[in-house]
C-alpha cells in the first residue's frame, strides 16, 4: 500500500496573505472576481509551499494536499476524470502537529482514504463517458475489507516471523538473537511479497503509476511546471514513499522487539500486536525527519534502504500515465488556492456530488495546449503520510 506524506508548513490564514500579495482582493480573489488565466496560474504559483503526497490507485493517482485530495483516473475511452474533495477535518487539526501522535493518526487516514480512493477508482476505470461508472462498494463491505486486511497483513508480517522462529528457539541461547532472527524473517517476508506482486500484470501497471506520481512530485519540489518533458527529468523512486515508510517499520521493530525477552507465546504475541501503533509512531517521525532534512547526512542513511526497496515498487510509466499523475497534482494544488482546475489533457474533470470537493471557485486553466497549472505543493499540507 502506499501511503502518503506531508507536513504543514503554513496555516489556512495564510492564503489570504499570499492572495492579496499577488494583488487580488479576498475573497473575491477566489469567488465571483474574473481572472485572467495568467492571474490564475500566479495565485497558485504564489501559495505558502507545501508538501504533497499521494499513492498510486487503479489506472490513476490519488494526491493528498493541505486541505483537499484529488483523484485523477484514465477511463478505458482514453479520458481522464478527476475530481477533488475536502479531507475531514479530524485528520487535519491540531494533533498533526504532536510529535509521535500523528504517527498514529497519519496512518489511520492512509488506511482509510487509500482504501476509499482505490475503490472509487476501481468503479471510474471500469465504464467509459463522463458520467458513467459501476457502483461503488457498500461502505459496510469496505470496512469489511480493510479488517480483513488489517488482519491478515498483522499475522503475515508480525506473527508469523513470530511463529517461525518459535520453531528454533531450543537452538537459540540470547533472547536478543532470538528476537533479531525473528525480525530478518520479517524482512524477507516483506521483500518476497512486494517482489511477488510485482510479477502481476496490473500490479505492475500500479506499480508505473506509483512511480508517476513520485516524479510528479519530484517535479513540483523542483519548481517545475507539470509538464511531462519536466517529468520525465526525475527518477521514480521517492525519500517519503510509503515503500519506505513499510521498510521503515520493519527495521524499528527489529530494535523495539529485540529487548523484550522472550515470554510465553501469548505475551509475544500480544506485545507485537499492542506495539504496532507505537513501532509505526516512531517509524513515521524518522520519515519525516528525513523529508525535511533531506541533505543531511543522517537522513540520506534513513532515506537509502526505502529508495533502494522502491526499485520493485516503482517502474518507468507511460507518458499517458504521466499526464494523470499531473492532473492529480494540479488538482491538489488548485483546490488548496481555493480554484477549480482545467487539465491541460483531454478529460472529463466532473465534479463530485454537491458538497463533497466544490471550491466554488473559479475553473483555472492553463495558458495554451500542454502548458500546466503553476506549480504545486509538495506532499501534502497539513502533516504527511507515511509516503508519497
């Protein structure tokens, strides 16, 4: 799964600066006053920076940004829809900002809005036209999903390590070796999985738009218009992926488990279990870390095992994949300027239901065929995800 990744960097209130600064009035800058589309393309391009981030869906790509995420998916006509919508406000108030808390509370909405977006995009890639699309799965049969998932995910990767090393624990006398075995067959376990998946056809399809939307990314922290020749100028792989955020988690729970002992197997299984949440904190803390550090040296050492385990979770995508990921990154960035945005591609760009992501704002479009919105955010406003 990918999760995404995104810090604050300045607060809503700060629109209004950045608005009246490019010279328009608030906020009839972002209602009923006409712009000129260059005056639109300034207004985004002058918005306090941000970090974006997002994951890859079925043929599409999710981005996550200060106060809004857009999904941009290819339907099998060869058009593009996208949309965008507020993210709720649980996950975008005061506790981001607590130190090992929004650890907690970056991944419960990655869990949530990842499996929200992959089954929208799942019913908007199955029927062709603007408005057309097989119904979504029940709400109920989607929390479903993700318990079982939840389920299996924790038995594989946690107790199952757990389990297998219980095999050779006569043969081992250091409850620390113990432990640390214990964690290097979790690690095998996540590498063979994701290595595994990637030999599927539509996993690998997922696998390019993943490595999309990174470049996308890329682009924009470079200060780059969303152009797909600017695109194509970065590499696929990304320091705050979710890639690296599982990595991540992995090898902190090889330090955390490692000084446990070795009690009866109810309260190892029990303590890998009751600890996810605290393994996934710290996990996240040294993520961000690195994203905002990223010359550092010390954050290079973090960020190198996640870049080298995105070579099997990233590939090379189509330019067509491309200017999906760009249209999810332009809607992001529009709606957090409080605009609507014309995709430079050809594409549906339907709204969502009445109250679900209208800006009520102006449509921003760009100044002639293939030229893109004026560069976004990064990864995702208000906190990050545990990857882009």
């Amino acid at each position: 799964m990918e999760t995404l990744d995104y810090f604050f960097v300045a607060p809503p209130s700060a629109c209004q600066d950045w608005v009246a600064s490019a010279g328009f009035d608030f906020p009839a800058a972002i209602s009923k006053q006409r712009l000129t589309n260059g005056d639109r393309q300034r207004a985004v391009a002058e918005q306090p920076r941000v970090t974006y981030g997002g994951q890859a869906v079925i043929e599409g790509v999710m981005i996550r940004g200060r106060e809004y995420y857009s999904l941009a998916v290819r339907r099998p006509d060869g058009h593009i829809f996208h949309y965008n919508e507020r993210l709720n406000t649980a996950f975008t108030g005061p506790v981001r900002r607590i130190p090992l808390l929004r650890g907690v509370l970056v991944l419960l909405e990655t869990l949530l809005l990842g499996i929200k977006t992959l089954n929208r995009s799942a019913a908007l890639a199955s029927v062709e036209g603007p408005n057309g699309g097989k119904e979504e799965i029940p709400g109920w049969l989607l929390a479903l999903t993700l318990i079982v998932s939840l389920t299996l995910g924790v038995g594989i990767f946690f107790i199952l390590p757990l389990l297998v090393v219980r095999i050779i624990d006569p043969f081992i006398a250091s409850d620390v070796v113990s432990n640390l075995i214990e964690g290097a067959i979790r690690l095998v376990i996540l590498v063979a999985y994701i290595s595994g998946i990637g030999m599927m056809k539509d996993i690998r399809r997922v696998f390019a738009y993943h490595g999309a939307e990174h470049m996308a990314v890329h682009t924009y922290e470079a200060g780059l218009d969303l152009t797909v020749e600017n695109v194509r100028k970065f590499n696929t792989p990304h320091p705050r992926c979710g890639t690296a955020f599982l990595l991540t988690v992995v090898l902190v729970s090889i330090v955390v488990f490692a000084f446990l002992g070795r009690p009866d197997l109810e309260w190892r299984i029990l303590s890998r279990i009751m600890l996810i949440p605290v393994v996934a904190a710290i996990s996240y803390e040294f993520i961000r870390f690195s994203g905002v550090h990223p010359t550092w040296t010390i954050s290079k050492f973090i960020a190198g095992p996640g870049l080298w385990l995105q070579r099997l979770t990233t590939r090379q995508p189509e330019d067509d994949q491309i200017e999906v990921a760009i249209t999810a990154m332009g809607s992001a960035v529009a709606a957090d300027a409080g605009l609507q945005y014309d995709s430079p591609f050809e594409d549906y760009g339907v709204p969502p239901a009445s109250g679900e992501g209208d800006t009520g704002a102006d449509a921003v479009s760009p100044e002639g065929e293939g030229d893109d919105v004026a560069d976004g955010p990064d990864d995702g406003g208000d906190g990050e995800t545990a990857g882009v």
